[in-house]
C-alpha cells in the first residue's frame, strides 16, 4: 500500500502538531456541525461541466509537452490576458525547469483596439517576453516577428539539431491557429468551441523547429466564479443548463451602444426583459408565443465569445505612461545581451548543470537562473508595428482615442530610428573616405622615398675617407680614345655623346618630338584600357544555357506574331493627316 504523505518529519512533531490542533479547535468555527449551519440551507451541487480541462488525463497531456519543449508558447487572449494565464504552470516553469524559455502570446489583437494591444505588451513584458499575434492564414500579424525569434532561439541551443516548442493555454484561445498560421496550411483540426484537440501532437515547421500542440487546461482559482469560467470561454454553451444566469454579468460588460446596434434593441431594463425583446425580435419562441429564453441566451453567450459583442478588458495604468515598463526592458537590454554572448558560449555546461542540479536549487538559485535565462524582445531585435494590426471589430471612436497617440509614437520611434541609421551610414562614409586619403598618403609618401636621392654615403660606406683613384683625362672625355680605340664600349659612348644636341634648336626639336611620343604614348594606353575592359570574346560555338534546337525551330505557326512588313506607300498614308497632302504616282 501506499506510503501516507505527513507533512512532519518525527512522531514527536507529530505529536506536538495534533496537540496544538486541539488547543486551538474553536467548535463555533466548525462548519462541519449542524449547529452552526442555518436552517433550510443546503450546499448546491456543482454542475458536471465546471470540471471540463480539469482532469488528470490533460494535465499528463501538459506536463508531457512542458517536459519535451525547448520553448514554451504561453497563448493568451487578448480580451481577457490577466483572466487567461495560468499561474500553476508559470510557477511550475519557473522552479522545476529554470532553463525553459517562456513566451507570452497576446492571440486574437484583431478583436480590441490597437492601443490595448499596446499597453498589454508593455504589462506583460514586465514579466516575460510578449508578442501580439492574429492567427490567420491569409491575413495575419506577428507571424514574421513569432519565426524570427524561434530561429533565434535555435542558435541559443547550438547542441540540438532541433528545438521542439510547446503552446499551452486555456482553451479556445487559438493554440491550434497558431500553428496552422505559421504552416500556411490546416494541419491541426480547428473549431471555435473549447475541447478541440484531445491529446498532444507533434507538427514539424522546419527541419529545426517542431511545434507540439496541447489540449486546453482550465487552472483552479479560488477568485474565478462559474460567470467568469463560462465568459472565459471554457465551457461548451451546448452543455450549460442554464445560460440565461450568465447574461446580466455580459449586459454590463459590453458597452450598451454595441448591443444596441448589434441586435436593434434599443430599451431594456433587466436581462430578462432583453432576453425576451431578443427572442420576439429573432422568432425564438415556444408553444402558446412563449420566449424561449434558453436558446436566445445560448446565441447571447455564443456572440460574446466569438467575438461580435466588442469588449476588451482594459490594461492597468493605461491612462498614464508606462515609464517604469520602458525602464525595466532597457536595463534588462544589457543583462540579456550578455546572457547571448554566454549561452552562445557555454550552452551544453549550463543545460547539463540545469538538469543535474534542479532538484537541489533554493529559491534563490531559481530566481537568479531564470533572470539569466530571461531573454527580452529589444535583445533579439523583433520590432511589432502595432498599427498594421487588422482590427476587424468595429469600435466607437470613443474606444479609439488612444490609436492616435499610438501612432503618433511610433511615428516619433520612426523618426529616431532613421536618424540613427542616417548616422550610420554617414559615419561609414566618413570611416572609408578617411581610409582612402590615408591609402593615397601612404602611396604618396612611398612615391616621395623612391624618387629621393641615394645617400651614397650609406651605399659605400666601406669607401669613405679613402682616396679616388686618378682617372685619365682622354677617359673621361669619352672623344680620344673613342676615335683611337676600336672597341665596343668606347663605340657606345661614341653614340650616346652624338645623340646629344649641339645647338640650342636642336634641343628644342628634340624636346618636341618627345613631347609628340608621350601623346601617343597616353592615346595608346587608353586604348589599352578600353581593350581590357571589353568582356572577353566566347571561344566555344556551344549554345547559351536554355536555348535548343527543337523549343525555338519545330514550333507551329511561329511566324503568327511577327509583323508583316509595310510598303513606303502605305506606311506614308499612315502617317499622314487626312487631306492634308497627296503621295505622288510613280510614273
């Protein structure tokens, strides 16, 4: 049998714990006694569906996919983010498997206005990282920003010849969209009712990157009540016995202008009165003209969850600027640029040493590993223009105010940016000019040293304080042995001295002539240049690539496009204006 679980360590605690229990015990307190429960009360059983996403079989689901992922795709909507995270599983992530990177997901942008879309970012950016998405396959947003980011997360684990990621969420949430979305093609079955997918599967994106699909789970909160799990949209409206208990908590979280609108009702003072303008309007009514309340709320419920009620939860502090969200990311900028440069580095020692030494970790170890792991969106260079977000809802202007500031800071985000790039660029133009003016000086200043005169000194320094020898004076004339002697030297010296002019205008025509040589000297080298320039002549008599013998010879009717040509005649008529002039007969 198995072991009892005892939160103490010895029997003496034990003890000591059982006696402590009966000092305290206050039988007032007891709400197991009938003398302290009222009269005529008796606890409501709680109805069957309540439990859906609850069981055991989908939480094995889960924490298989947690323990087979890299990384963690935590899918929220957008409508509601606070209301859709679960915190058991984050809490899970965060102790028992530090090295897991967590992703938020903000799914379902085109449902809220874009501002909000903005400010939740922001907020839970604070925690981890964020992106806004719209799953679609013809028409989405994030889906660029969601696969750059996953290629870089595959450089983090270079030891891996893929990386698997994992979405998580509550369901109906679009965890199945996603991936469709990111496949460009239905891969996973998709409905727009909770309980969709019933066990985990794997899909493969790239030859990298598998993504692992996972039922929905519904996490138990103390705080959530049965409205606020039927509005999350975890439960099938088919399955509620009572839906008409849900439509006043709707009613007062839609603005009365969209209802209005969006079912032509214009006065009601309750639900119940709604409900039955609703169904005499729509024809939904029983035996004896009687409105039939349960289907009309089941269509109520199904409008809000579809999203054809406009409602949106609103961020915290959306009315104020989130100055301390911006300086969080910046100074988490640094820490995660250099938590890159090491897990590059030393990725398999911190894997191995995760997986070894989790069981082991205080608080504070996990607290210090998962800021290291933690890596922001600034790090990795994904940039969201939330502007682009297709909103489909249609929203009052009064909802809207805040996509004017919007866009005015990313405007201002714009600007900055192409000023930064503008001095870049600039810099590097800077840098590379400044490179070639010290090329060229170098080349100057080797052109200078080679035409400086040799230091004769230098070169026969086994010469100096010695004597000259005595040169004949006939010698160094070059004339008198010249005309004596008949040997070759002599002969050249001869020559070179008669070359020299002995008159002024001989030197003057001398000078003319090499001035005339070294013009044809330049001409000669430019057409050098021009020759060299010239692609180089083909040698070969094969055929280019792509062109044959039997595509452009063997082809019928191939002379149908070409144009007929035209005689001057009748291309003179042509041109001509009507009656302006006549063409000359030939004779």
């Amino acid at each position: 049998r198995k072991r009892p679980k005892l939160n103490v360590e010895g029997y003496d605690q034990l003890v000591q714990s059982i006696t402590e229990s009966n000092e305290n015990y206050d039988h007032k307190k007891d709400s197991n006694l009938l003398e302290n429960k009222p009269e005529g009360y008796a606890d409501n059983v709680r109805d069957w569906y309540f439990n859906a996403g609850t069981s055991k079989r989908i939480w094995n689901e889960l924490y298989k996919v947690v323990d087979s992922s890299d990384v963690i795709l935590h899918v929220l909507d957008a409508r509601d983010p606070e209301g859709t995270r679960c915190r058991h599983v984050e809490k899970h992530i965060k102790t028992e498997a530090p090295h897991k990177h967590l992703i938020f997901i903000l799914n379902k942008v085109d449902l809220v206005p874009t501002w909000v879309t903005a400010r939740w970012v922001k907020v839970l950016s604070r925690e981890y990282p964020t992106l806004a998405f719209h799953a679609s396959i013809t028409n989405s947003f994030g889906k660029g920003s969601l696969i750059q980011l996953l290629r870089q997360f595959t450089k983090l684990h270079p030891d891996k010849r893929q990386i698997s990621v994992g979405l998580i969420g509550y369901p109906n949430t679009g965890k199945s969209s996603i991936i469709n979305t990111l496949r460009q093609k239905k891969v996973c079955n998709v409905a727009p009712i909770p309980g969709e997918t019933k066990v985990w599967q794997y899909i493969t994106m790239t030859r990298k990157i598998y993504l692992i699909d996972c039922p929905g789970i519904v996490q138990f909160s103390s705080t959530d009540t049965d409205t606020d799990i039927v509005l999350k949209g975890s439960i099938r409206t088919e399955s509620l016995l009572t839906p008409d208990d849900y439509i006043p908590e709707i009613l007062s979280r839609v603005r009365r202008e969209y209802v209005q609108r969006h079912y032509n009702i214009d006065k009601w003072q309750d639900a119940h009165e709604f409900l039955t303008e609703l169904a005499n309007a729509t024809g939904k009514l029983n035996k004896g003209g009687e409105p039939d309340l349960h289907v009309v709320s089941k269509m109520v419920i199904n409008d809000w969850l579809r999203g054809r009620l406009p409602h949106y939860r609103a961020p915290p502090e959306f009315a104020e600027p989130l100055v301390d969200s911006e300086k969080a990311e910046t100074s988490e900028n640094a820490d995660a640029q250099a938590v890159e440069s090491e897990s590059k580095n030393d990725a398999d020692d911190n894997d191995i040493n995760n997986s070894d030494n989790n069981e082991g970790m205080s608080d504070d170890d996990d607290e210090e590993s998962s800021k290291k792991n933690r890596v922001t969106l600034a790090s990795l260079n994904v940039v969201q223009q939330f502007s682009k977000i297709p909103v489909m809802a249609d929203y009052l202007p009064v909802d809207l105010e805040g996509d004017k500031q919007l866009k005015e800071e990313e405007r201002a985000m714009a600007a900055s940016e192409k000023e930064k790039e503008e001095r870049k660029s600039a810099s590097k133009k800077q840098a590379k000019s400044g490179g070639k003016l010290k090329r060229k000086a170098d080349a100057i200043d080797q052109d200078g040293s080679e035409n400086e005169e040799a230091d004769w000194d230098e070169v026969f320094q086994s010469a100096i304080g010695n004597a000259a020898p005595e040169v004949d004076s006939e010698l160094e004339s070059g004339f008198s042995s010249a005309e004596e002697s008949g040997d070759e030297d002599s002969g050249e010296n001869v020559d070179d001295e008669a070359e020299e002019p002995e008159s002024e205008d001989d030197a003057d025509e001398q000078s003319e002539e090499s001035a005339d040589e070294k013009m044809d000297g330049g001409s000669d080298d430019e057409d050098d240049v021009k020759k060299r320039a010239k692609a180089p002549r083909m040698k070969t008599n094969k055929m280019k690539v792509g062109k044959h013998y039997y595509p452009e010879a063997n082809v019928k009717n191939k002379n149908r496009k070409k144009s007929r040509p035209v005689a001057p005649d009748a291309m003179v008529k042509r041109m001509r204006k009507p009656g302006s002039w006549r063409v000359a007969k030939k004779k």
